[in-house]
RNA sequence: CGGGGAGUAGCGCAGCCCGGUAGCGCACUUGACUGGGGGUCAAGUGGUCGCGGGUUCAAAUCCCGCCUCCCCGACCA
C-alpha cells in the first residue's frame, strides 16, 4: 500500500515519502529540475492568489523580464555576481548545427542585473517614481544537492523590484513586503516565524540589508521562508538608474528586492505533517472538505448520492473546495488516502446517515468524529474550517515556543545543539568571524535573524565583550 | 563538487558472481463476492533490463564511457 516512513524515524525519508505519494511533486529525470502535480500547484496557486492580492492592493504591478541575461549585465554590480557566480547556469550554444554564441547567455538566478538595465528607460523624472514591479516566474540556480521544493535546480517563485526617489521609502517597502511575507506564512500557512534582520554574513549579494521570515519544521531544523531586501543605491549605481529630482538634479535611485517561492509548499509540508501525511491549512488547501459515501449496493448508492446531492451544491455557493469521493474503493482506503493528502474536513456519509438527515464529519489533526446535521451544514463547515486553521496555527505555535531557548555562551549553544534543535535567543556583538566561529563549533548553527525589535543587553556569546545584537540561532536547511 | 551505493513493468525488488526462454510482490484491467478505518478469490495487461559503445555465435549478466537517483561531507531561496 501507500506506506510511509514514519517521521519519527527518519524525518528526511518521511519528507519524500509524503511529497511525493501525496502526489505533490517528483524529479523529473534531469537532475535537480522537478515536476510540480496539480495538488502541490494549487497549493503555490492559493499563495500566489492571496499574494497577488496584497501587492496589486499596494500599488504593484506585475511585469514578464527576460529568462536570459547578457553577461556583461550579470557583471557589473560585483559583490552580487560574486554571490551568484558559483550556482548560474549559462546558455552557450544555439540553433541546430549548436553554434556556440560570441556572448554567454545567464539563466536568470535572479533578476536584478536584467531588470536594472531595462527598467531605467522607464524612469527619468521623479514623477516616473515610485516604480514598484513583481514577476512569477521561475529561476534557475545550479544547486549541487537537491530536495523537493525545499532546494531544486529550477524553482518557482515571485521576484518583486522597486525603484524610490528617497532611502526611506525604499526602506518602508522592504518593510511593507516583510509584513505581507510574515501574513502568508501566519495567516494563511499557520506558521509562526520569528521576523528580522540577517547578519552581514547571510545578507542577500548586493543589499545593504537583508529581512527575513524565518519559520520552525517539525524537525527542529529553521526555514527561511521569505526574504525582502533594501539595496540602498548599490543597484542604481551600477546600472546608472537614475532621475530628475525636483531641483532638476540628478539622482539614483534606492531599489528594493524580495520574493517568496514554492519552497513555502515544502515549509507547510514539513510545519505540519504528521505520521499519517500531509495536513493542509485550510486556505491553502485545494480540497478542504471531502466527502466519502458508504453504501452496499446500487440502492444504496442511489440513496446516498441523492441525500449527498441535497447539500453538496450548497456547500459550493458558501465557497468550501469539497470534493465527494466516488472511486469504487473502499472506505478505509479513502480515508488513509485523504489524509495522507492532508485534507482538513472529512464527511462520512452512509445510508444510516442519510437516514438521520446527518454525516459523520471527521477531523484530521484530532481525528475525533462527530454527528453533524446537514441543517445548515456550509455554514458549520465554514466555521470549522477557520477554527481549524486557528487550532493548526496555535499548535505550531505551541511546538515553536517549546523549541525556543535563551542561552548565554558559545558553551551552551554547542552543548545545546548536540542535544536538541530550535531556536535559540542569544546576544551577539556583531564580528562576523566570530559568526562563523558558532557555525564551525555548533555544528551548522547559523544566526536565523537579529531581532530588531528589543536591544542587546547582556554579553556577546562568543567573546564576553558588550553585545549589540540580540539574534536567533538555529540548524537551518 | 569529493566519498560510498544503486538503476530490470507505474512502485518495491530477485536474476548478474558462473553469458543461452526476463521473473516475483504490490499497483493496473475484467469478473464475482464485499463495503461505517488500509478486503477475498479468479483470470489478465504491461519490459528499448538507464543511455551509448565494445567483447562474443549469443549480453540484463563481462569490459569502457556517459546520464540519473539515494546516502554522507563542503556551498545554498
């Protein structure tokens, strides 16, 4: 049957396991590049939705850049093609006979360095600004190891690139977007995430700054699941991106960056699973309700079909995504096989049902089952449905603030993490080798994010000296 | 990219050492019985043995090259 490595066992093996007998998404032959099914894109498909949403309500517009990227593009702002240069992958022939070009093409890893060039056309006066732009589409990036959604060779995603007059502004755009990333992941995913600051060592090639969201799996390993960047006028400067200030004065732009991707299908995976499979927070879920009738025979089938047709059709005006499972299977195959899919809402309906003017709704994160009456059926499904993206938010809340530490020394944080994962609250006083001191001892233990919100207080963890920085350290992927 | 392992039906595997008719379980199809938590029986379908080359009368099996996947390390949305 459909079994799966029990995540207690081996949480790696249950991952893949899940994505892809879930039917979310496999390898496709060509290493690294995946095939996203229907079930893992409707997920991307609500996130894109409710994300498009938020930007479009804030001024965005969505705009198509070039896949390939001139080299002499990619080169010219240095610390970004530094960071970039070892994962690009280049176009280097073409045509039938595979004539090899005068100029390498890029596959865009990423779009700055094609989108600074063109969209300066755009922008001459101050008055041509702010110009706020964002794509979906997808990114290639020439990873060594691989894994399904979480690190693939090509990955989806939506990149959005703003051009201000003035820092600030720039700086509040950062903000705003780090806002809506924080929104996908509590309010639609139902997960937690600790919002702030990267150090200078994780901060995106070519920023001045880097904010990020970053979220805690079920292994105790981190996940950064979105990140916004403020570039100051590094950009500007290199692509000559510039407009006519009100003085009639010359002056470059300060542009932002920040995207989210498909790696958030693997981070609802891995926040919320269970031995069982998937379980899909309702506003992402592309089924939330299923429907399984029980019957013997064609009478009973009739039977239950015409009490099923009763209601069904209210259900869809009240907008649940419901599907009823008419797939000559058993029952007990239906359930395990809409659970492993991570359905929230269950309805089993037979003939005693039927009968009773009710269905058995069952509920995947507790299991439990109850009589409910078709009676206003939508609107009590709605209802469960929000209580129980709420229950699946505080329970990941509940599992991250268990998994969330305040330690001291370097002492500590190696003792720690021999043990156990989570995050873990420390102060740090801001030297980079010294980071890189806590990966080496610790064992891969990064700084997640500095907390931009509470000052430094005690002592740097690694050096004694006064620390400035309050910041999250975690195993990461 | 370094070390190790593996590619045979949709999935999981045996066969390879010692060359000679391509097999098993699950899934799938059909039928019957069944049906409120992963059923039973019967009869079937399905294969460029990862790709290319070599040795041989003959290659899944031996040799060479390549591709892909998995595990472990260094780099990463």
């Amino acid at each position: 049957m459909k079994e799966v490595t029990k995540m207690s066992v081996d949480f790696d093996r249950w991952y893949t396991d899940v994505v892809r007998k879930a039917e979310l998404a496999d390898w496709s032959g060509v290493r690294g590049m995946m095939v996203v099914r229907p079930y893992g894109w409707a997920m991307w498909e609500a996130i894109m939705r409710a994300f498009d949403d938020m930007i479009k309500d804030s001024g965005h517009e969505n705009w198509a850049f070039p896949l390939l990227i001139p080299r002499e593009f990619l080169m010219k702002e240095a610390e970004h093609i530094e960071g970039f240069a070892p994962e690009v992958a280049w176009v280097t022939r073409a045509g039938g006979a595979m004539e090899e070009l005068e100029e390498p093409l890029a596959v865009r890893p990423t779009s700055e360095t094609i989108i600074g060039p063109l969209i300066k056309r755009y922008i001459q006066s101050h008055r041509d600004l702010p110009k706020l732009t964002n794509q979906w589409n997808s990114v290639v990036r020439w990873e060594m190891r691989s894994r399904l959604f979480l690190r693939s060779r090509e990955f989806w995603w939506q990149e959005g690139h703003t051009f201000h007059a003035y820092a600030q502004e720039a700086m509040e755009e950062a903000d705003l977007i780090l806002g809506y990333y924080r929104a996908i992941a509590e309010d639609w995913l139902a997960v937690p995430v600790l919002v702030g600051k990267k150090s200078p060592a994780e901060t995106f090639p070519g920023a001045v700054y880097t904010l990020t969201v970053e979220g805690l799996m079920r292994d105790e390993l981190a996940l950064q699941m979105g990140t916004s960047h403020y570039f100051g006028q590094n950009f500007a400067r290199a692509y000559d991106i510039s407009f006519s200030n009100k003085e009639n004065e010359r002056e470059l732009c300060h542009s932002t960056s920040w995207g989210i991707s498909t790696r958030l299908v693997g981070a609802l995976v891995m926040a919320h699973g269970d031995d069982s499979g998937l379980i899909v927070p309702p506003k992402v879920a592309p089924i939330q309700v299923v429907v399984v009738p029980i019957f013997r025979d064609d009478d009973g089938q009739a039977k239950v079909r015409r009490f099923i047709d009763g209601w069904s059709g209210e259900l869809k005006r009240a907008g649940i995504r419901h599907r009823v499972d008419w797939r000559d299977e058993r029952p007990g195959d239906k359930y395990a096989h809409w659970e492993l899919k991570g359905v929230p809402l269950r309805l089993n309906v037979g003939a005693r049902d039927a009968d009773a003017g009710q269905v058995e709704l069952v509920d995947r994160l507790t299991r439990q089952k109850a009589a409910v009456p078709v009676a206003g059926l939508a609107d009590r499904l709605g209802k469960e449905l929000e209580d129980f993206q709420r229950r699946l938010y505080e329970r990941a809340q509940k599992f991250q603030r268990d998994r969330t530490y305040e330690l001291g020394t370097l002492d500590e944080v190696v003792a720690h993490f021999r043990e156990k994962g989570g995050f873990v609250w420390t102060q740090w006083c801001g030297d980079t080798e010294e980071e890189g001191r806590i990966k080496a001892e610790a064992g891969g233990v990064t700084i997640r994010t500095i907390d931009e919100e509470s000052k430094a207080s005690g002592r740097c963890l690694v050096c004694g000296r006064p620390a400035k920085f309050r910041v999250a350290l975690a195993k990461a992927y």
